[in-house]
C-alpha cells in the first residue's frame, strides 16, 4: 500500500480521487480478470469495507 502513495505528496487531491476510485474498481474485479501490479486481496478487501463505511 504504501508503494502506491509512494509519491502522494507531490499529488493533487484529484489524483488521490482518482487512485482511490482505481483501487475500488480493482478490487471488485475477479482476481483472473485482473491486470497489471499484484494488489493483495486482503489490501482491496480493506478498500471495499472503507468504500462501503464512506458510502454511509
């Protein structure tokens, strides 16, 4: 996790939007479906249940 907001001081607030609306999209694909970098499944389990707390 830290390695994708490696550089997060030298970004937006829209680039940090849109990183985190990626992340949500990833982790609501199916693993075989996936591409590009490994995320650990049990990071993107964390980003949906933080989705789903922002969502209220």
């Amino acid at each position: 996790m830290l390695r994708a907001f490696s550089d997060a001081d030298h970004k937006t607030p829209e680039d940090l939007k849109d990183k985190w609306n990626t992340l949500v999209h990833t982790a609501r694909i199916l693993l075989e479906r996936r591409r590009g970098e490994f995320i650990p499944q049990e990071l993107l389990d964390r980003v949906l249940i933080a989705h789903l707390y922002l969502l209220k």
